[in-house]
C-alpha cells in the first residue's frame, strides 16, 4: 500500500474544543494539519450541555478556587487551577469575538447558572448546547484559515520517535491510506476514554488512543484510574451511547427521589457524591435507576434553558414537565492522562498534549462541574503561545 509523507509545521491530532483552540492560536503564516478520527462533529466537545465557568468578578477568586479544589479532593495542581481561574475571562472574551453567543438578559449582560460542587452562580451557557455552540463556531474559524488543513475519519496509530524526540506521527484514512506526518510539534488532542466503556456519555470512537502510545513510548502519564462517573445519565437498555441530564438542571431545582417518590441526598454535592449517593440508593430499592424530578423547575425555564434534554427525553417517552425521568451514572470524564506541565507539555520533547488527554492536575481526583471545556482551552492556547516562544528561539 502506498504511503504519502506530509510535512506540516505542526500535526494536531483531534478536533475538539482543544485542538481547534490550539489551532487558531498557533502563528496564521505556519503550516497545520488537523485529524479526527471521525466526522468533525463527532467529539465529546460538541456533547457539552450544562456550560463553562468563568471568573467575571474578582471578588470569586477565593471561592472558585476553593470550590474547584474541594470537588478534587484538594490533589488538584494549585498552580493550574490558578492559571485555568486568572484566564477565564480574557477566553469567554475571545469566544465572543468569534460569535460565540452565552445567554443574556433583557439588558444584555450574562446570565450565570449553577451546577453541582459550586457555592456561587458562575457558569455561561447557551441553552443546554453550549459545546456545540462554542466548538461550531471554533471549527468554522479553523476551515476558514488558509494554513489550517483538517483531515476527517483519519486516525493515528502511532508516534513517530527518533532520538527520544517526537518527530510526528502515523495514521491511516477509512479507506486505510497510509500517512507518514512529520512535524516539528506535534499536539495530542485526542479526548476521552469513554469508548472503553459499556455506558458513557463519550462517543465510542474516544478510546483513548493517546494515553495507549504514551504507554508504549515511555511518556509519562498521570492518574490514569481518576475517572468520573456522572450521576445522572436517561436510564435506557438501547446500546450505545448515553445521554446526558446536564447538571444545571439539578442547579436549577430539580431533585432526585428513591422508588417510593422521596429524596435522598443533597443533589448539589460534587458529582462523585452524588454518584455514590444513587448507586448505594439504587441497591437498597433493587432497582437499575432513581427518579430525577424536574418538576420544581418552571416549565418555561425547562423549554427555554434545557430545550433539547426536553425534547429528547420526550422523543424518549418522557415529559419532563409532567413526570420524572429514570436516571443513572455512567462514565463521563477522564481526569488522568498524559502528564504535562503547565504549558502542556509532555515528558518527550516536541510532544504536546492538551484537553481531556492530557493531565496538568486541574482537576485533581474529581472535575468540577463546566471546568473542562475552560481548562482544555486555556491549556490548548498556552501549548500554543509555548512553541510561538521556543520557535522564536531556534
Ligand atoms: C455529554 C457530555 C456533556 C458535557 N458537558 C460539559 C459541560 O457542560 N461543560 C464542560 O466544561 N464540559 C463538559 N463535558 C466535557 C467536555 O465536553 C470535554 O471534556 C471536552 O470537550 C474535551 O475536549 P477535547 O478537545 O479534549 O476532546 P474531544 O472534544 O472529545 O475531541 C477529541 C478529538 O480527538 C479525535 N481523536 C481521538 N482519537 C483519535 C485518533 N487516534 N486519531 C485521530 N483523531 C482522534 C476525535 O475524532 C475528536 O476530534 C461534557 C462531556 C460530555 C460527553
């Protein structure tokens, strides 16, 4: 079968929030080559519902700080958690200049809304689809920029290696051509692990791909049994993937109820919490789900804020406005991975890793809730602006 070598100035594998991120901060005159394994589209950043915190008034910091550091088990890098809160701002600013529309109110300032482990309202979001409404409007940035090429159902499979530096890698398209990439960075951005999982939220094509190279290579990784479980998965016995019931709508009210139509935790704790709170209520009522209960929230903020988790779930046989719906935990988020620092990089010279892949220690032993999508965007952009400054020194 014949191979084409490409050269590229830089190779990012994946096309979530994090490799487009890092994309479009990386220089417009270089050359970039962007693969997904699968449709664009098809990435867990498009998934996003509930929305993506941000530090908008100073006097947050502190308990920011403390809310994101109690929900992980205070293992969280302090220093990242510091950089990922202080860039915040300056991010949801620069997603605004590229459309990105957050929920406003009538005088055109943000909304915030709450999700589980946060003492304050913090979080933006556009509707329940903020993923899609931020990673679409970051892709059409990347398909528009002249130096950017992206590859669609093309997968890597291996690093390529001289000398103990990454020099870039292989993959193979669906109709398996072979590509040799070489580059002078290249940047993992390759998601999750929940593919590896009979129920996740993840699109199965997110196996960890990354995490399994870095084994085979000797690169260092971090953490890698930190995975969260989301409380609050529609119960259904379809294969496939899992849909989520955002948190937010937990925030907003709604409150999870045993077979017998009572409450039994605190629906606000940290989701590793909440976890272990339905999980053991689940086993005492012999049951595969518990019932989450939306009705305390008011039917128009329900088809206003959580317009699609209401027409799925009635899609599904559910009116959320009317009755409860069958929730379960299922995995949902990979806190370990490729160890970086907090410039994202690896253990192995010319390799960067960024977004869920990588593990910089934000999140410690358990994600706040709406911390990802932040943290994987601010990480993406320093990896960026760190090979702008070591390109500027060669
Ligand atoms: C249902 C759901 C709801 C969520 N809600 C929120 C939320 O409200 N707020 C929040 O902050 N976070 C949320 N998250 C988490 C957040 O969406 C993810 O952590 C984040 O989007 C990860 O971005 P990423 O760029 O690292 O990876 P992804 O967006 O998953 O992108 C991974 C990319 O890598 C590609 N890829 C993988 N392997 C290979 C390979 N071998 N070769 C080539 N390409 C490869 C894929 O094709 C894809 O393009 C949610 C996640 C889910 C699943």
């Amino acid at each position: 079968m014949k191979k084409q070598l490409l050269h590229p100035d830089y190779v990012i594998v994946g096309c979530g929030v994090s490799g487009l991120y890092c994309a479009l901060n990386l220089p417009k005159d270089s050359d970039i080559l962007m693969l997904s394994k699968d449709a664009f589209d098809h990435s867990d950043s498009f998934l996003a519902q509930g929305g993506i915190c941000v530090l908008w008034n100073e006097d947050d910091f502190d308990d920011y700080f403390e809310d994101t550091m109690k929900a992980g088990h205070y293992e969280n890098n302090r220093e990242s958690v510091k950089i990922m809160i202080n860039s915040s701002k300056e991010l949801i600013n620069d997603l605004v200049t590229y459309g990105v529309d957050f929920h406003k109110d009538e005088n055109g300032e943000f909304v915030f809304t709450k999700e589980g482990g946060h003492s304050k309202k913090r979080i933006l979001f556009h509707e329940d689809i903020t993923g899609e409404e931020i990673t679409s409007h970051l892709l059409e940035a990347a398909k528009q920029r002249e130096n950017i090429t992206m590859m669609e159902y093309t997968t890597m499979y291996d690093l390529m290696v001289a000398n103990g530096r990454c020099i870039g890698i292989k993959a193979h398209s669906k109709k398996d051509e072979l590509y040799d990439i070489n580059a002078k960075y290249t940047i993992l951005a390759t998601g999750g692990i929940g593919g590896l999982y009979r129920h996740s939220t993840n699109f199965p094509i997110l196996t960890g791909d990354s995490i399994n190279l870095a084994k085979r290579y000797g690169i260092e990784t971090e953490h890698l049994d930190y995975v969260q479980i989301h409380p609050t998965t529609l119960f259904s016995t379809k294969p496939g993937r899992r849909f989520l019931i955002s948190e937010s709508v937990r925030g907003e009210g709604a409150i999870l109820l045993n077979k017998d139509g009572e409450r039994f935790c605190n629906e606000l704790l940290p989701r590793d919490i909440v976890t272990k709170a339905i999980k053991e209520q689940m086993k005492d009522d012999h049951m595969e789900y518990v019932m989450l209960d939306m009705s305390p929230i008011p039917k128009e903020t329900i088809l206003n804020h959580f317009p699609h988790i209401y027409e799925y779930c009635l899609e599904n046989g559910y009116d959320v406005t009317k009755q409860p719906i069958p929730v379960v935990p299922a995995q949902h988020y990979f806190m370990g991975g490729i160890k970086v620092n907090t410039n994202s990089h690896t253990s192995m010279p010319g390799l960067y890793a960024v977004g869920e892949t990588a593990c910089n220690g934000v999140h410690g032993k358990n994600r706040l809730a709406s911390n990802s999508l932040l943290e994987s965007m601010v990480f993406a952009k320093r990896a960026a602006l760190d090979i702008i400054a070591k390109e500027g020194k060669q």
